[in-house]
C-alpha cells in the first residue's frame, strides 16, 4: 500500500529558513520577532534594517528555498487530500458490489419427522426405565429426581418441553404457510391462521397443565368417575367435534396426501390424548396412579400425543414441498471489510 503522511507539516517561519542556513542567530531572531510584533513592518525588513542581513541575501533565499519547499508542502497536502477521497470512494464501492453470501438451510420432511420421532421413542423408553427403578429397584442417588425429570406424566421437565416444542413448531409452521397463502392470495388463509393459533394454544397448555386442572371441578359438578375419571375429557371431546364441524370443508379442498396426513395425525393424537387417557382414568380408580401399570398407560398415552404432532408436522412440511412447491428462508450475510488504512510515514 502507497504510503502517505497522515499530517503535513505547517508551513515553515522564514526566521527558522535563515537560523538554519546561518544568516542569523537565535538571539537577533527574537530581537526581530519581538519588534514586529511592537510594529507593523515585516520580519525581513526588520532584519535587513538592523543590518543582520542583506536585502539580496534575503531575496535570494526567499526565491530559492522558501518559496519552492513552501510549494511542494502545498503539492503534497493536495495529493494527500485526493488520495484520501479515492479511499473512501474505493471502499465504498467494495461494500456496495461485495456479494452477498445466500446461506440456505434445507429442511427434508423426511429427515426432520424421522429425527423428531426417535427423540419421542428415546423419550418413552427413558420414561418407563426411569418409572422401573422408581417402583422396583433400591433408592439410589438421585433416582427420584432423574425418574421425574423423565416422567412423561409430569409436568415443567424434559418431555413436557418436548411435547411443547413439537406444538410450537406447527404453530409456526401453520403460521408460514398462512403468510404464503395470503402472499398468493388463498382465501382459506384465515383457517390456517386459526389452526397456527389453536397450536400455539395447545403448547401453553402443555406447559401450564390448564385442561387437567379443569379436572376436579367438573368431576365434582358432574359427579364422573370411572372413564370419565378425568373429567376434562368431556369438554375435549366437545372441542374436537367443533374442530371437524368447522375445519371440515377446509380438509376437504387440502390437497389428497396433506388431508389424509392430518387426519391421521389427528386420529392418533386424539386417541392419545382423550381415548388412552380415558383408560388411564380407569385404572387410576380402580389401582391408583403410584404404579408401574399406571406409568405404562401414560407413556404410551403421551406418545401417541407426540407421534400424532410429529405427523402433523410432517403433513405440514409435505404440503410446503409438494402443493406450494417450496418455500426457502434464507439468511444473507453482507462481509465487512475493514477500511484501508493510511500509514504515516
């Protein structure tokens, strides 16, 4: 890189000229200075006043040395200014015409539902080890806490965040494929935005437990035991029939793969999570809820919960790639480059 003085030099005194070339002394310099600034008449005149110098003298080296290096500061302070615009007008055209790097992650509906399922298995066999050596094997240094943790039947741990995550990301992806339909001008957008709201609902309640505190107030003014034991079951049966009466016609014009997924993620997660807990209801009357029994019927009644909104998923993802041929989400990463720097000299 070229290098250019960051700072000129201001220009030189002519006293600090003629010291140098040893016309005058230091001593006479400030004589002189001190009576130009009583008086108005300039340094050189002062000095050949006093006879310190001669009048050709002076000319001469005015003419010769000062006038000509006073020029070439002048020069150089030009080129320096032009130089420092050519800088910035370089650096400015890299950044508008540096490219942008488009990083695009693509996401197999395969893949995704595949990697999403084995997770919930991991998370049943953890639940019925963890449940096992509750009810069977000596206490043990933290067993209770790691066999809650992995309780599929409890809440705030690793499957109910789980469990939460899979709602949540077919709120999100109800949501996209919303902003797509209204993008293209679909007019059922309003019932894929109801079903990314009914999702996001469904995962609050998976983490605040809302439907089975609904549970004891009902049994008790609805007097419900045995398959109605939890009794929320009764307003969720309520809630799935209006979902078929209202989202009816809408599954009916989705394309023939997208709706028979749906349907059958909402068959299973259904029969998880009204028909399996029914039976859980059940035998909770009748044996309790502190047995192995009781855990097996509730890992599998949570399972089929996560399957059925894994499959949901999965219809989701199919639908994206197959009947709105795609959508990409791309991030675009403009490279900083650092200015170039001028060095001193």
């Amino acid at each position: 890189m070229t290098k250019v003085k960051k700072d000129v030099e201001q220009q030189k005194p002519l006293g600090r000229y003629l010291i140098e070339a040893g016309f005058i002394s230091s001593e006479q310099l400030k004589a002189a200075l001190a009576a130009q600034r009583s008086g108005k008449k300039r340094l050189g005149e002062i000095l050949v006043k006093k006879g310190w110098i001669r009048h050709q003298t002076l000319d001469y080296l005015i003419e010769k040395v000062v006038l000509p290096e006073r020029s070439s500061q002048k020069n150089l302070r030009l080129v320096q200014k032009d130089y420092q615009h050519h800088l910035e007008s370089v650096n400015t055209n890299q950044l508008v015409n540096i490219p942008r790097q488009k990083l695009e992650i693509p996401v197999s509906p395969y893949k995704t539902t595949r990697l999403l399922f084995y997770i919930a298995v991991a998370l049943l066999g953890a639940h019925l080890v963890g449940q096992f050596t509750e009810h069977f094997l000596p206490n043990y240094f933290f067993r209770n806490f790691i066999a809650e943790q992995l309780n599929l039947d409890r809440e705030l741990n690793i499957p109910t965040l789980y469990a939460m995550g899979l709602l949540l990301i077919s709120s999100i992806l109800l949501a996209i494929v919303a902003y797509a339909k209204h993008v293209r001008g679909d007019r059922q957008v309003r019932h894929w935005v109801a079903l990314s709201i009914i999702f996001l609902c469904l995962a609050i309640d998976e983490i605040t437990s809302l439907h089975e505190r609904m549970t004891d107030p009902l049994r008790s003014m609805l007097n419900t035991n045995g398959w109605l034991h939890y009794a929320w079951i009764i307003p969720g049966i309520v809630f799935v029939l209006v979902c078929l009466l209202v989202f009816a016609k809408f599954l009916k014009n989705l394309p023939s793969k997208t709706r028979q997924l749906i349907l059958l993620a909402g068959v299973i997660f259904v029969s998880g999570a009204i028909g399996i807990e029914a039976i859980g209801g059940y035998y909770a009357q009748v044996y309790g809820e502190q047995n192995m029994g009781y855990a097996l019927i509730a890992g599998i009644e949570e399972f089929f919960e996560m399957l059925g909104v894994i499959i949901f998923i999965y219809a989701l993802l199919s639908h994206i790639d197959d009947a709105m041929k795609g959508l990409s989400v791309r991030f675009e990463i403009v490279a900083h480059r650092p200015p170039n720097t001028v060095h001193s000299s």
